[in-house]
C-alpha cells in the first residue's frame, strides 16, 4: 500500500476555543441539530466530524492522558493543569470533549451513514464514517464508562434524554459498527479525495485501519473477556487480515498558518499556558535509563542544554519564581503548530500483534511484530530516525529493549507494553493512558499532589454537568477513582 501523502487540515479550533465557553450550552448540545447537517454535502461533513474528533483528541483528551500517563506534569510558575497532577476533574472540563465528540464529530458521522446507506454514490463516505463512529464512541466509553450509544443521536425524533448503555453493550455495538463499515467499502463506487483527511479515500487504508481497530477492541478486554478476544483475534489472523504497517498510521496532519495549527499549540498560544506542561520525571529517567534518542525527539531541552524532567506534582510545591530553564518542555515535534494527530499508529498496529501473540490468542512472530513496533516508532522522529542506521540495532539487543523470545509470557507482555509506553509518549496520550489502565504497565508512582487515597490514581473521567442537570436517564455520579468494566488492574 501506498505511504499516505500529508494533507493539510483546516481546523475549527480558534470557533471552538474563543466561542465554546461564551455560548449557551446549546451550542454544542448532543440532542439538537442546531447545523442542520441535512442539507451539507458529505465531502463537507467528513472533514467537520474528523477535525472535531482530532481536536479532541490532541487538545483535552491529550492533556489528560499526558498527565495520567506520567509524559506531562505541571510546571511551578502556572497553575493551569495543577489540578490533574492532583487527580481532580471536575464535570465542568468534560463538556466541551463531551460535546465535540457527540454533537461534532458523531453527529456528522451519522449524517453521512445516513446518507450513504441511500445513495450509493455515497457508499464508502459511509463506510468511513462507520469506522470512524466505533472509533469515537470507544474514546467516549474508554473516557467515562457508561454512555448513550443505542439511544444516541436521536433528538431530532424526540429522545433528548438518551439511555446510558453498559460499557461491555457498547463493546459488542462498535466491534459490529467496523464490521459493517468494511463490508460498506466498494471499489466500485466513487471515493472521497482530499475531503477525507486522514487517508485520502483510500479504501484499502481505511480497511486495515479497521481491522487495526478491531484489534485494538479486543486487546482492550484481555482482562475481563479473554476468550472472545482470542476468538476474534485469531480468525482474523488466520484470515491473513491486513493490519496498519509502517507508513500507513492515520493522523490529521496541520500546517504553521493561522487558523490551521495544531489543536494543542492553538490552545497554548490562545490562552498563553506555555509555562504549564513539562517533562515528567517518569519518562524521561525512563528514556535516559535506556539511552533512548527518542528524549529528545519528545522534548526540548533545559537551560543547560539537557533533558530533565520534574517528579509528578511536584510543580506546585516548588512555588512560584522558579526558572522554566530548570526543566524541559514538550518539543515542537509534539506540541508545535505542525504536530498531528494520531489516531492510530503502525507501532500501536504492530504492538498489538505483538501482545496478541504473546498472549496466545493467536500464531505468529510475536518478536517479528515487537520489533517492527519499536523501528516504526523512531522511524517516526527526526531525532531517533536519523540514528536508526547505526543505533537500532544496537538497542534492540540491550538488556531493557531486546525481548526475550524465551521468557515467560508476562517477561514478553512486560517488554512489549513498555516500549508501547514510550512510544506512545506526546503523541497519543490519551491512548497511552488508556493502556496503561488495562495492564497496569509500566509500573507507575501517585503524584505528590495526589488528593485520592494512597496508593490509587485516577480511573476515569468524570460525567460532564449538562449530562448530570440535563438527562432524566443519568446514571449517576461516578468519582475518578472508579474503575471502569475492562480495567481489573
């Protein structure tokens, strides 16, 4: 398959960062079509629902999982994210992710899988949009549990007070949603071009992603539902699935014009919060243990012209008058007007692999995929793809990096989901931290700061408060120390 060209995305960001908080909280509400997206053309909807889903993820939802994940920690000379390195979310902060997946980016989806399911001129608009459906609707049960799904999106017939279905239902419905969106993929009917701005419309690159996705589903419920997920994994394998390979990662991609930057940049400029994120201390011991090149890519460096990262929560004990030079920023690779959003990699496609081998559920070169993780992960830096010739290899073999073909399953699983860790850093976030929730590697410490019981961390996020005031069918408050349905760890 071809390398994807990058396309260039124009972004809603600055609508949405300047007009959220100083509209009523209709703007974005999930029950009412305030767009009337009947009468928008699908090559104008896929791009809509595709940015909403990009600047969530690269804006709130990255934050977050920066934080959780133990990439990010908040600096001493603001205070802007103090509140995540103690565990706090309040509902507040989850309407506007809330909102943007369901009433952005879900709703236009369903518009075009509406709209493709008549008119098969349209076929594969709405098969892309089904994917991309059970995409979003896994970060809105992977963020917060229980969710509207089966009575989702309905407002306009009436239902503005949605049922929230059980995390396993919701698991069942997307692992379907994929399916039927690459049964809808026909060659023969036309395709998107430069309005789908992840893969160009092409159907074979939307079909792998599928599957990786599909693979992603099932891993997610190693812990709870092992023996579906091995059902599922290995008839796929046995089929000779394709899965994403190195090149083919799905991303939206920016550029350094006004109106067109990345999400998270936007927002740090817009609110002047460049003085919040830093290097955790976690990582970057991690990567500097290893002598990994990657530190560099994921961060700049200090004053002294080194990578040095802060102990979680430790920022807002040191005060203010701080010099920023003490510690390293996130690099402009990663938080830079021109940083993309990753939606799924090749080395999350080919650590799954890896894990599902590990794991038994199928056959296959369980070392082969690991490997191809980690060189499609510095292949995608400048830094580390520029020493992979001569430095790879190397590190492939070290005593932390090489994998032990002849070790026990959880000496593999350990090894595979600690590269994922570090490959994952800055760049899927939200993801990372996801992960982290399900296996509970790498082994992590609480934040200083942590305000949640000793020894525990935060599970989730909190139900946004238009939910809470607004929906007679709310399930209840659910604190960020609860774990959600697949996470036994």
């Amino acid at each position: 398959m071809k390398k994807i060209k990058q396309i260039t995305l124009f972004f809603v960001s600055v609508i949405l960062l300047l007009g959220v908080d100083s509209c009523k909280k209709e703007f974005l509400d999930v029950n009412k079509n305030e767009n009337s997206p009947e009468t928008v053309d699908v090559k104008f909807a896929l791009p809509s629902a595709q940015s909403y889903l990009g600047y969530t993820l690269s804006n709130q939802l990255a934050i977050v999982g920066g934080f959780w994940g133990q990439y990010w920690t908040q600096g001493p000379n603001a205070n802007q994210y103090a509140n995540l390195d103690q565990y706090v979310y309040n509902s507040a902060e989850a309407d506007r992710p809330w909102a943007a997946l369901y009433a952005g980016s879900l709703k236009d989806l369903q518009f075009i899988y509406e709209t493709g399911v008549k008119d098969s001129t349209k076929r594969n608009y709405a098969a892309i949009a089904r994917i991309l459906q059970a995409y979003t609707y896994q970060v809105i049960t992977d963020a917060w549990g229980d969710a509207p799904f089966s009575e989702a999106l309905k407002g306009d017939v009436g239902n503005v007070a949605p049922k929230f279905d059980n995390q396993q239902d919701i698991y069942d419905g997307i692992l379907a949603m994929v399916n039927e969106g690459q049964a809808m993929l026909d060659g023969n009917e036309p395709v998107p071009a430069a309005d789908d701005l992840v893969y160009n419309g092409d159907l074979n690159l939307w079909y792998s992603f599928g599957n990786t996705l599909k693979l992603r589903i099932l891993m997610r419920q190693s812990e709870i539902r092992p023996s579906l997920a091995a059902a599922e994994i290995d008839a796929m394998f046995s089929a000779g699935e394709p899965f994403l390979a190195e090149g083919e990662d799905a991303k939206l991609f920016y550029a350094d014009q006004k109106y067109q930057q990345s999400p998270l940049y936007t927002t740090g400029q817009a609110l002047s919060t460049t003085s919040n994120i830093f290097a955790s201390k976690t990582i970057t011991d991690y990567l500097t243990s290893l002598g990994d090149p990657r530190i560099d890519d994921y961060f700049a460096p200090n004053g002294s012209g080194i990578v040095a990262g802060l102990e979680q929560g430790t920022g807002k004990l040191l005060g203010g008058n701080q010099s920023d030079g003490s510690w390293s920023k996130p690099s402009s690779q990663i938080i830079g007007p021109t940083a993309a959003t990753v939606l799924i990699s090749a080395a999350e496609s080919n650590f799954l692999q890896a894990e599902a081998i590990a794991r038994g559920y199928t056959t296959g070169d369980d070392q082969a995929a690991y490997e191809a993780g980690v060189t499609a992960s510095w292949d995608s830096w400048e830094n580390s793809s520029s020493a992979a010739g001569t430095d790879l290899a190397p590190y492939l073999a070290s005593d932390s990096a090489a994998y032990p073909a002849g070790g026990t399953q959880a000496q593999k699983l350990k090894v595979i989901l600690m590269q994922k860790w570090v490959a994952m850093a800055g760049n899927q976030n939200f993801e990372a931290w996801t992960e982290w929730r399900r296996t509970g590697i790498p082994v992590l410490k609480p934040s200083v700061t942590s305000v949640l019981a000793t020894g525990t961390f935060a599970a989730r996020l909190v139900y946004p408060s238009d939910e809470v005031t607004s929906n007679k069918n709310f399930p209840g408050i659910k604190t960020v120390g609860v774990n959600l349905w697949w996470d036994a760890n």
